[in-house]
C-alpha cells in the first residue's frame, strides 16, 4: 500500500559512493520538497527501500524494461549476459524520451531499432500530442489529488533529470521581467540610450588635445625630405614612387580601406631637342634663347635632375612672326596695343607670367582673340626678382635663369580632363577633339627665363611705341621699353612635344568608417605631382597630408573613430588642370551628390608664416575654431592664427578655379575650403625648379613651425567636421552671403543699365530673388535655434541623448550637409547657380553667373527668367531647412 500523503516521509540516508555516481542517482540532481517531488508512480527506486505495489503495473519490477538495464550499485561484478555499453547508451537514451505506456506497445514489446522505428515513435507521440495537447504534462504532482483522475495523462513529458526545479524556473521568470521592463524603458525612451557617445571611449575635447600634441615637426620634415627629393611630374616614374609611399603611409595609419587607383588623362612633354626661341631676322640680330635653366643640384643624385620649362597642355607648332611686347598679357593690354594703332595680327607676344591675369592659358586666350600666333611668357624682376629683395642663392626671390612653367588649361571654362569636359576619362572611351576645344590653347607657347626676355626686349627699341610707364618691368639692361609691331624682329617658336591622351596616373585614397553615419563623407586632399621639386608646394602639401594621416593613426591605434567617414586623397596631376581631383569626382559624382559633407584642401603649401584661406562660408566656423587654438609661427608673433586673420579683416575670400577643391564646390555642391600658408604674390619659386628643400628650409617653412601649424589647423578642422556630434557648419553665414550677393547682383544691374519695372510697367526686377535670401537669412536663423535646444536637452541629462532626439539631430546635420548641393540642379561642371569662377579671371568667383552671363549679353528677357529660376531654386533650399 502506497503511504498517504500526510504521513512524515523517512529521512533518506546518506548515500555511498557507489550509489552517488550510478546511472541514475536517487535525486535527479534536483532539489527535493514536497512541491516537487514526482509521483510516486513516476519515481524511481532507491537502493536498499521497498518498492510499493502500484495499480498501473501489474509486473513486477524485475520484468519491467526499466529494471532490466538498471545495474544495482552494490553488484561488483558485471553480468555476463548484460548487454554492451553501446546498447545500454543507447537504449538509455531511447527510455529517456518514451512515455511509460509505450513500452507496452508491439507485440513483442521490443522497440524497432534504427531511423524506421524512430520515425514510427515520432508519429506516435505526435499523435498524442494532438489529442491531449491542453493536458499539460507539469499538471502531475501539482496540487491534485490522488483521486482525481490525473494519475496520468498521456502527453510529451520531460524526463526526470532534465526537469527543471522551482528556483531555476523562478529565476528565468526574473530574468524575462527585468528584459521585457529594460526594453520597454528604451522604446519609451524613459531610459536615454547614450547615443551621445555613440560607442566612442573618448571626449572629443581630449581628442583635439592628444591630437594637436601629437603633431611632429621632426617627423614632417623627414616626408618633405622623401617628397622633394626626386622630381615627380604627374605620369612619371619618380611621381608614381611617391605614390606606392602615400600608399603605405595610409595603410601604416590602419585605415579601413586603401586603393591606388588608376585613372587616364591627356598629358604633354616637352621633346628633347624639340623647343627653340630664336631670332631669325635680321640676319645680324640671330640669336638662340638657352631655354633651360641652370642646374640646381651640380652633383644631383638619381631623380634630382632639372626637368624642361614647358607649358602644360600647351599647343604645339612651329610658328615665325615678328616680336610684339603685351605687359600682362590681358584682354586690356592687347587691346590697349590695337587702340594705339599697332598691328598684332600675325606676331609673337612677350608677356610677363605674373600680373592681374596669373593664369597663362588666359594669356594665350587673350592673344589667340588679337590675332596672336605664338605666346612668351617670362618672370619680372619686378614681380618676383631681384626688384623685390635678395635674389637667390643670397635671399628668397627668383634667379636671372628660374623660369615659371605653368598650365596652359582654361580651369574656369573646363575643369579636369579637357578631352573629356563633364565625364571621366575611360581607357577605351571617347574624346573631344583639341581644335577648338573651350580648355585648350590653338597657338603655341613656351615660358622663359628673364635672362633670355632680356635680349628680346633689347632688340624691340625703335620699333612701335614706347611703353606707358607702368608697363616697364624691371629686366635690366633694357634702357628702353618699346611695344614692337610688324617691323620688329622675327621670332621663330618651336614646341614639339610627346602627347599622351590617356595618360596613366594614379590617386592614393583611403578611408576611415564613420561610426554614426557612414554614409556621410569629410574628404581631405592634397596634390602630389610639380612640375619639378615642388618642395614649398605640392610636397609641403603632402608631408602635412601624411602628418595628419600619421596623427589619426595614433587616435585609431587607441580605439578611436570618426561619427562620419574621413576620405584622404592624394590627387595625381593637379598640375595639369587638377586632372587627377575632378576625374575622382565625375567618376563618382552621384555618391558624391548625396554623401559628401565637405572638403578640405591644401594646394598651396607654404611659402611664408602669413595663413590664408577661401572657400565656402559654411566653414567659417569650424575654421575659427581651428585658428583659435594654434599660436601664430609669424616672427614676434604672441597671439593665435585667429588673432592673425581677425587682423588682416577676418574675412574669407569665395573659391575660384584652378584648385583641387574647385570640382568639389562646383560640381558636387560640397562645402569646401583651400588654405595655406604664404602670400601667393610672394611664391618666388613657383613652378621652378629652385623651389627645393634647401630654399624652403630657408625661406619657407625658416624653422619657424609653420607646417606643424598648418597641420595642427588641419587635423583639427578635420576633427571638427568628423567627430562632433552636431555637424558645426554654419547656414547663417552662407544665407548672409548669398543676401550680400543678391544686393550686389542688383548694382551690377544698375551699372549695366537695367530697364528696371515698377508702378504697372514691365521691366527687370529682382523682387522674388531679394525676398528668396531675406527668408533665407530668417529660416537659418530659426534652423540653428534648434541647435540651443538640442545642447538642453542631451547635456540638461548628463550627455545623454535619446532616440528621438538623436534622429532629430542627424536629420539636422543631413540638412545642413545637403544645403549647397540644394542650388545645383544640373550634373554639368559649372552648375552651381549661386557661384561660379568668373570667365576671365578665375581665381575670383563670380555670384549668380547664369544671370550676370544674360546681363552682360544685354539679354534682359533671359536674365530675368535666369533670376527668377534662381529665387525658385533658393526657396527650396530654404524649405530643407526645416527640422
């Protein structure tokens, strides 16, 4: 008889070590209590207790199959007719997922063995599985009586040493409450989710400090040492060298990503023996200029030779013509040559390199319109020799024999690639052809040292007219400056050159994943390739680009990561119409539409300690910042670089062409910036090959820390656009500009005597541009008001920041990011319907230029549609403000 269930129950005793390792210990490694105790039917026995008789089996235990492959711990010694251990496993297997009834089932009451039999007992229990599906198994032992009716309930059950105890279900109970509440706590946003760290271990300010600490001047100097030391023409060998280290040096960095990659474009070399300024009439005036200059390194080393003064993309031929001198060689001075009766048609101009027009492709355009069939253009003493100081080797200006090569590209009429204006140069793709061709010179040109102008001006007195007294430069030797005309001496120009239409070159990029917004892009460059050395501009620009690259290797050898991805570029080609930069873009100029935040460039190196920059007024205010925490490398200077620019007016010029950041502002719409140090007018060396490591050290940098000043701007402004939370572009600024430029558009409508409306008549007006940048300036205003909230709202609790808020704020930076590709509808290169490089003079942008084109045209019907369409355009910009 089974005992009643208030009898006290005996106390086990304790049990032995056989017993304690058998197969099946007496507890089932399960706690015992009266609350969880099985049924007694269900209970296996102890050794050494009686077994009381039970109505559902009416065997006893000694037939029962359980029994059978139960081995009493106190047996020493195995049976012989027991059956193997792989058996007993796996018939203890089988018993541990079988319900009770079904060992009597089959005739023979033996299990069918392999997948056959697994099958057909799977089937079995799924069957009663659907018949008693709402009897669960645990209702057994709960709470029920003896006799009420659920002794046993044919069910899945889970055998007794997998059963869970109370505890470990109360836990799990736990454990599901304090998730479920966690969770909802987060979705409710009761709970901020600290998206204002968004993952980072690192307080931005600590990063600026560690950052701008890090930069090594020593270090800098060992790249300006590797750079400059080789001459590296774009398409060169010695170009593609320093290529193959740019690479390394970002790999060394532990940037996700690193490519070199290659790109085509048109490039031009001078041939050997191929170039020639001579004077070929009168026979007792012949003469032959040296062309070259002198050898800067008497004992060079490999790759320290001079290369050939030439002009890039200049246009061969062999033309002869008499001598005709032009001042600067604008569109004012060959006019101001025909207005006094001289005839230049058909002649060769001498025209000094620098001047108001310093783009020697628009010196060539502006002949070819005089008639113009052959181009000189020399370096003045007076602009940047001997007249302004010391000449080298004794001081900082240009030699009688440095010449200044340049590029003979039109950057404001096609930018890049001018066989392929608009689309990226492909291997096998199609060509425009160089006739005619808006970006390219159709006369010849070469560039020459003042040493060989000298004897050319010699040779012009007597003929045409004596020079207006501003005209005459500072050549010695020449008592007297005469225009030339038709009488004067004939000149014979030769240029001969290699041309490579598809050019191979490469651009060095590598990229840092955002941790926020991947999508999201800051992309820095410099140019690598010179026309020489380049020690003072493209290699003073690159040893900074490594210096900054070698610093965020630092911050992400300690674990840390932008919220927005860093592209860094090194840009092939930039002499040669910043072929390498725009051919990047027009080849992945949708990405960059939609992803591109900014870019920074650094084109101009160092040339002296004075800091300038120009670009888009959305970056006024991360570059403040920047200059605000840099002390100012100037002799007896105190302050910062922001005390610097706040004193020369603390104004930023707007970017023109001509720069690897211009396809950036006019193509993709992208905030961009280009800075440096030294005052262009004051680039002695420019494009020389005189400008090498010992003049810069002498003159450039002069020990004075001015490139690890530039690259502590550097890394922190890219800092600023990469790593704080609310992107620190201002739209203010850039509204306040454009209201400045609809204002100005207006005057210079005036002065072209615009048939203004008014009071009923029909007329020009730009009432619907004027008030389109008035609510601009007012919905900016209110746009950044949110950014007051937002600082409330994240730092009022503790820096953290919610979901909600958190989206709020990225939308807020996309916003601001897409707010100057909003104004360019068009995927053509000079799209951009607020800024443009003006025709003739591209290093200054010119403001509504679709306009100012119709203006000038005196088409004032197409000027008004052309004003209107902008104030449309504008007003949706504005609309995108809105949070």
């Amino acid at each position: 008889m089974a005992p009643k269930p208030e009898d006290p129950s005996p106390s086990p005793p304790i049990p032995t070590y056989e017993e304690a390792i058998s197969l099946f210990p007496p507890e089932h490694q399960t706690l015992l209590g009266d609350d969880c105790v099985p049924n007694s039917s269900s209970s296996r026995q102890r050794n050494g207790y009686y077994i009381p008789p039970s109505v559902q089996s009416a065997r006893s235990s000694e037939d029962s199959t359980a029994y059978r492959f139960r081995r009493n711990s106190s047996d020493s010694d195995a049976d012989s007719d027991s059956p193997p251990p792989e058996r007993l496993r796996r018939d203890v297997e089988e018993f541990d997922y079988l319900n009770p009834g079904e060992l009597e089932e089959g005739s023979s009451g033996q299990r069918e063995s392999g997948w056959k039999g697994r099958l057909q007992g799977f089937k079995r229990r799924m069957g009663r599985w659907r018949k008693g599906w709402w009897k669960p198994s645990f209702m057994e032992g709960w709470g029920l009586g003896q006799g009420s009716g659920y002794r046993w309930i044919p069910s899945m059950t889970v055998p007794q040493q997998y059963r869970p105890g109370c505890s470990l279900i109360a836990r799990l109970c736990g454990l599901f409450i304090v998730i479920t509440l966690g969770y909802a706590l987060f979705v409710l946003e009761i709970m901020p989710n600290g998206r204002s760290a968004m993952g980072q271990m690192f307080d931005p300010e600590g990063v600026r400090e560690f950052a701008q600490s890090s930069v090594n001047g020593t270090r800098i100097q060992e790249y300006l040492e590797l750079l400059a030391g080789v001459d590296h023409m774009a398409g060169t060998k010695g170009n593609y060298y320093l290529a193959k280290h740019v690479a390394n040096a970002f790999t060394n960095a532990g940037m996700d990503n690193v490519q070199t990659e290659q790109l085509y474009g048109y490039l031009n070399y001078p041939k050997l023996g191929g170039r020639k300024v001579a004077i070929v009439e009168p026979a007792d005036l012949a003469w032959e200029a040296k062309l070259e200059e002198e050898p800067v390194y008497p004992s060079p080393n490999p790759g320290q030779y001079n290369t050939a003064p030439f002009h890039a993309h200049s246009r061969a031929g062999n033309v002869q013509g008499p001598l005709v001198y032009a001042n600067y060689g604008t569109r004012e001075d060959f006019k101001r040559l025909y207005d006094s009766g001289i005839n230049i048609n058909g002649s060769i101009a001498l025209v000094r390199a620098l001047g108001p027009q310093q783009f020697v492709g628009l010196k060539i355009k502006a002949a070819e319109e005089w008639g113009v069939i052959g181009l000189l253009s020399y370096s003045d003493p007076a602009d940047d020799g001997f007249k302004r100081g010391e000449a080298w080797p004794k001081g900082r200006w240009r030699p009688e024999d440095s010449v200044m090569r340049g590029d003979a590209s039109i950057a404001s009429f096609i930018m890049g690639d001018p066989l392929t204006p608009g689309f990226m140069t492909e291997k096998n793709g199609r060509l425009i052809s160089k006739d005619d061709n808006p970006g390219l010179p159709n006369i010849p040109s070469l560039p020459l040292a003042w040493r060989d102008a000298k004897r050319l001006l010699q040779v012009l007195e007597g003929h045409g007219q004596e020079v207006p007294e501003e005209w005459a430069g500072g050549v010695p030797d020449v008592p007297h400056w005469w225009t030339g005309d038709q009488t004067s001496p004939i000149i014979n120009l030769i240029n001969e050159q290699d041309e490579e239409p598809k050019q191979r070159l490469f651009n060095v990029i590598g990229t840092i994943n955002g941790l926020e917004t991947k999508s999201q892009k800051v992309i820095i460059g410099a140019p690598r390739d010179a026309f020489c050395f380049g020690a003072s501009s493209s290699a003073a620009s690159t040893a900074t680009l490594l210096e900054l690259v070698a610093v965020v290797g630092k911050l992400r050898a300690q674990g840390w990561r932008p919220l927005r991805t860093i592209i860094f570029a090194s840009w092939d080609a930039s002499a040669y119409n910043n072929i390498g930069a725009t051919e990047w873009v027009e080849a992945n100029l949708a990405r960059l539409r939609a992803d591109a935040v900014a870019y920074i460039n650094v084109g101009s190196g160092v040339t002296g300690p004075a800091f300038h920059a120009k670009g888009s007024p959305m970056l006024v205010r991360p570059l403040l910042r920047a200059l605000s925490r840099v002390a100012d490398p100037a002799e007896g200077a105190n302050g910062t670089l922001r005390d610097a620019w706040d004193a020369r007016g603390g104004a930023m010029p707007g970017l023109g062409a001509g720069t690897d950041a211009s396809p950036f502002a006019f193509e993709v719409g992208a905030a961009s910036l280009d800075m440096g140090f030294g005052d262009p007018a004051d680039a002695a060396m420019l494009n020389s090959c005189y400008d090498t490591l010992e003049w810069g050290a002498r003159f450039g940098d002069a020990g004075r820390g001015v490139l690890e000043a530039l690259t502590r701007v550097w890394v922190l402004l890219t800092l600023e656009l990469s790593q704080e939370l609310l992107l620190p572009m201002d739209a203010g600024f850039w509204a306040g500009w454009v209201a400045e430029w609809a204002a100005g558009l207006q005057s210079y409508a005036e002065k072209k005597g615009a048939p203004w409306g008014g009071e009923g008549k029909k007329g020009f007006e730009l009432d619907r541009l004027m008030k389109s940048a008035r609510e601009l300036v007012d919905t900016s205003r209110v746009f950044h008001m949110w950014d007051d909230w937002w600082y409330g709202q994240v730092y009022g609790r503790g820096g953290m920041e919610t979901n909600g808020v958190a989206l709020q704020r990225m939308g807020r930076n996309e916003r601001l990011a897409g707010l100057e590709k909003a104004i360019i509808p068009g995927l053509e290169q000079f799209a951009n319907l607020l800024s443009a490089p003006e025709p003739w003079d591209p290093a200054t942008p010119a403001s509504f230029p679709v306009v100012r084109e119709a203006i000038d045209r005196g088409d004032w019907d197409a000027a008004q549609k052309a004003a209107d369409h902008v104030a449309d355009v504008i007003e949706e910009a504005r609309k995108a403000l809105y949070i």
